[in-house]
C-alpha cells in the first residue's frame, strides 16, 4: 500500500528517481568540468579533493528524498485519519511506525548501496561504505520525524522539509573547517559521518550514534503523540 501511493503521486516518485539523476550527473559531469577547470585556472587539481565529498552528499541525499516520500504519505494518512485506523488494525501502531520509518530507511540503504557501488567518484573501503549508507539512513529517520511531528499538512509539512536540509549541513563541515571551530556543530549527527568519511576514524561512529539519539528520543516521543 505504501509503495503503491508513491507510485501513484507523480511529485513523490520524481523524488525517488531523483538520487539515480544526480548520481549519474556526478559521476560523468564532475571529472569533466575538474579538466575543464584545470585548463582554465592552469591548475593539477580543483575538486578532485572533494570527490568524497561528492559521494558523501550522493550517500546522504538518497535517504533524504526517500524520507521526505515517507513524511508526504504520513501526513496525507494523518489528514484522513488513516493512521489512527490502522493502529486498531491488527498491523498495530508499531506495524505502522515499521512500515512508514523502519521500512523506507531500509529501502534507501539499499538503493544507496547500489548507486554508490556503479557511481562514486572515489575509492571507499567496503565498511565505510556500509557505515556511511547505514547512517545516512538513520539520520533520514530524524528528517522524517521531524517533519511530521510538527506538520499538519503536506505544505507544513513540505516547508519544514526544506528547512531540516540544514541537517546534512553537518556534512560540509569537516571539509572546510579545520579548527576547532568546527565542533560547534557536532550536535549534527551529519557532522559526524563527514568527519567519518573524511578521518576514516572508527570512533566517529559513536559520537554519532549518540547524536542521532538526542534528536530521535524527543522526535519519537512528539510523533507518537501525535498519531495516538
């Protein structure tokens, strides 16, 4: 039922085919404008440096739109007061959180998978690959809870969408900030998988666990809320 309402609403699934477009966009269209930008500025590299980047922000976008997908379909089911039904179903509350927030996260680590296998622009170790897609998806959860627990609507719930992209924010920081200074933002789980990818460092994932703890407790706790 849940893919089906996707496939049936045109904005959400142009959503979901988005991550394959810019896959494909990154991995061709970035080493030519690198040469075309070399030649230009008579340089040996301008983002060849960044190019984990690239495929960090590809890692992190793909469970975004599939959890924006999600949002979209809760707070349609929340207007109708479909979700309520289903809790006295017997799929239950958790059979609807499972279906909704646990299922969608899992599709997209796969989807992720795959498009990081055929598209990175470098080379990634095989855990961190799996620890980047498994957290990407963990951090798209937060996005979507978010986004329900304080829309009423899909135009609420579209604009606060928009504002929680802030969260992969935390993505950029360790690329561009050096200092100390960059820790002001470690209440993003983001920064922590970007420290994770840029450092390699295993004990990365911890921190941002724990992050993404500290924002899933309260989202949660706002969500049920709201749909009991």
């Amino acid at each position: 039922m849940f893919l089906r309402q996707i496939v049936e609403d045109r904005m959400l699934f142009a959503v979901l085919t988005a991550p394959a477009l810019v896959a494909v966009l990154f991995r061709f269209g970035a080493p030519r404008l690198e040469a075309w930008l070399c030649l230009y500025y008579d340089r040996t590299a301008v983002l060849s440096g960044y190019y984990r980047l690239f495929d960090l922000f590809l890692a992190g976008m793909t469970p975004f739109f599939f959890s924006f997908a999600s949002s979209m379909v809760m707070l349609t089911e929340y207007d109708e007061s479909i979700a309520k039904y289903t809790a006295v179903t017997p799929v239950g509350k958790r059979g609807y959180v499972v279906s909704r927030l646990v299922f969608p996260a899992a599709i997209s680590f796969l989807y992720s998978l795959l498009l990081m296998f055929f598209f990175t622009l470098s080379v990634w170790p095989a855990a961190l690959l799996l620890a980047a897609c498994a957290l990407s998806c963990l951090f798209s959860m937060i996005v979507c809870l978010l986004v329900v627990a304080f829309s009423h609507n899909r135009v609420e719930g579209l604009a606060i969408y928009k504002l929680s992209g802030m969260i992969l924010l935390g993505l950029f920081i360790p690329f561009f900030l050096r200092s100390g200074v960059q820790y002001l933002f470690s209440f993003l789980p983001s920064f922590w998988l970007g420290k994770l990818c840029l450092e390699e460092g295993v004990w990365t994932v911890i921190p941002a666990l724990l992050s993404a703890a500290l924002w899933l407790w309260p989202l949660y706790g706002k969500f049920e809320a709201k749909f009991s």
